[in-house]
C-alpha cells in the first residue's frame, strides 16, 4: 500500500500525500501492530493523510 500512496504522492504537482482511507479495524489488527506499519500509520496520522471509517459503515 504504501508503493501506491508514494506513486501518488510524486504524481501529484503538490507532493503532498493522497487521502488515505482506512476502515478503524484496520488501524487496529495485527497487522496494524508491526512495527514498519505502526510507523507508516503513524506518518499518515501526522499528515492528516488518513481518514479512518467509523465502525458500522459500509466501506465495500
């Protein structure tokens, strides 16, 4: 995922990081807890580039 938000990010003329959306549990598994993904959702948080969905939405 985060080849795909960099190749976003240098397509873009501001450089800055694309809306990242997540679904909240995603922030909150396993996976979530590794640290280099801990660190990338940490970076995303920081840069206001992540929008979580509240649990309950349809995020199909």
């Amino acid at each position: 995922m985060n080849s795909v938000v960099n190749a976003l990010r240098e397509m873009s003329p501001t450089k800055k990081l694309p809306l990242i959306v997540l679904h909240s549990r995603r922030l909150k598994d396993n996976l979530a807890n590794r640290p280099q993904n801990k660190r990338l959702i940490e970076e995303w948080q920081r840069s206001h580039a992540l929008y979580a969905t509240p649990n309950g939405s349809n995020d199909d």
